[in-house]
C-alpha cells in the first residue's frame, strides 16, 4: 500500500459454479456510509472529456465505430494492472471476451481479478481472446492524453446526489439534463460536434476523472459503475473494475474492504470512461464516497 498525502488522482478461471438467480442491485446491497458529520446532499465531480472522430472520417480514430475480433461485448485483461508513472491507463492487450461476469456472494459483478472464493465468490467465465476493439498501444494512448492528431477536449462536471441509502449517484437516465438528451451526451454538437450517420448524435468520447478520499474501515465503502461502452476503475493505482469493450450497459462493483487500504488513510481513485458506438450511451455512478476532484482538467487549444 502506498500511502497518498499530496498529488492523487482519480475494476485460468473457468469453474461451473452458477451465480445466484437473483442477483442484488448495488443500491439495495450496499451499507451506508459512517461519519459523525452530515454527509454532503451533493458531490460535484469535474473530469476532462475528449471528443474523436469515428474511424472512417478524416482524421478519425481507429479505435471508435469499431467493431472488435471476437464481436461486440465486454472484454478483460486488456489494460495494465497498475496506472503509469502519469497516472494514465496502459493497453497491453492479451485479454479476452467475458462469457460470465464473476460475482461476489451477494450476486455482485466484481471484476476478474478480484475473485476470492474463500468469501464465497462465483467464478465467471472467459471466452475468446482479444483485444476488445482497441487497435495497439499507441492507439490506446491517446484515449486519455490531448492529442490534436485525434481529440479535443474541455472539462466535464457530474453532480452526484446522495440518496436515503446513503450512496451518491449520478444517472443519466435521471439526472434532469440528460434524460432530456436521451442519453449521456455530454458535448452533443460541442467540440468536434456531431458527426453525421442515424442516429447523428456525438458518441464518441472519453471521459477522465481523478479523485481523492478518505477509507473508513468500518462504512462498508462501495464503487460501482453501470453503463457503456469501456470502463476502468484504479484505486490506489490498481484495477478494481474492468469493463473494457464495445458492449451495453453492463454493471461492475468494488466492495474497498477487499482492497488491503489502511483505515483512516487517503486514496486515490481514477476513473476512465469511453463511448466508441453509436447504439446508445449509459453512465451511472454510485458510491458512498465522499469523494473530492483532484487535477482540475484544461481545455486543449485546437479552437482557440
């Protein structure tokens, strides 16, 4: 465990054991946070969205409108294990096509590689190997990076509110702005601005998030993410959620106790979203972190 105080930033097992019929929702299965003060009624998160072209337009990117080897859906183990020295996700590639999501004992999809059978964990299941539709490293490494060959970017606020439960959401099926939208379109005719096609909305983007918090050992501290299309969680620079891929909404959850975190010390945790198809576009967050933005983003120059 690395200890955070100054800079911070923000998911073969093959087994035929099948997961509970009833699976839990994160909000119905997760504990309310502790603290002696009043919790927050809001968190406003701000990240950088990039806006690409898809791959077959000028300037586009090969790794947007593409459909991955293996098919649409959701892939693992593409990503490095651990952020870089930047704080940036790495591709490695290697991965392979998730048949069935590895769940917790509460019917929970966990990453991967946070299987633990002694707490009662089901395995899931790994299909064909690929690379989820990103095309190499150097690719890759523009997703998250102002790159003027490919993207443009500004900053991007979420407003997460805290519910009965105690867990912050944000939900873009009810968040007021963008359920008007139809959709988590954060930058419709911004920047690059909509490209065309049926339906002609922006459905190709990143988004990046860097955030700090404090673990208390005894809040039952949670994460969890629902949407499309890639989606990848570090806490404390390791993967905690892997939902790579070109697939529909999918759900993925970290319960912080499995993580080896030291009670009373601060973290990080760094977020990485990509829309890369235009079918539909989900973002639902829920935690009962207190979380707090760190890194404030700026605008690339390509407009000014």
């Amino acid at each position: 465990m690395t200890r955070r105080t100054s800079i911070i930033c923000f998911h073969g097992l093959l087994c035929a054991i099948a997961a509970p019929a009833l699976i839990a929702s994160l909000s119905d299965a997760t504990p309310q946070p502790a603290g002696a003060s009043t919790p927050p009624a809001t968190i406003v998160l701000t990240g950088t969205v990039r806006d690409f072209k898809e791959r077959t337009k000028p300037g586009g990117h090969p790794d947007f409108e593409v459909a991955p080897q293996g098919g649409f859906g959701h892939y693992s183990n593409n990503l490095q294990p651990t952020l870089d020295a930047n704080r940036k996700p790495v591709f490695k590639g290697g991965g392979f096509k998730v048949n069935a999501q590895w769940r917790d004992s509460a019917g929970r999809s966990i990453s991967w590689n946070l299987f633990d059978p002694s707490k009662g964990d089901y395995a899931g299941s790994k299909g064909v190997a690929s690379s989820g539709g990103i095309q190499s490293a150097a690719s890759f490494s523009s997703w998250y990076n102002d790159d003027l060959n490919y993207n443009v970017s500004q900053p991007l606020s979420l407003t997460l509110t805290r519910g009965v439960d105690g867990n912050y959401v944000f939900d873009s099926q009810s968040d007021p702005a963008y359920k008007a939208l139809g959709g988590f379109f954060p930058i419709e005719n911004q920047l690059f601005g909509n490209p065309g096609g049926n339906p002609n909305r922006n459905f190709h983007f990143t988004f990046e998030l860097h955030t700090k918090f404090t673990y208390d050992a005894d809040a039952g501290q949670i994460f969890g993410f629902r949407g499309d299309d890639d989606v990848w969680v570090f806490i404390d620079g390791k993967l905690v959620i892997d939902l790579g891929g070109v697939h529909g909404a999918i759900e993925q959850f970290v319960d912080l106790s499995r993580l080896g975190l030291v009670d009373g010390e601060t973290y990080e945790l760094s977020f990485f979203f990509a829309e890369r198809h235009r079918t539909q576009s989900n973002f639902k967050m829920t935690t009962n972190l207190q979380l707090e933005t760190l890194d404030m983003p700026t605008a690339s120059t390509a407009f000014d």
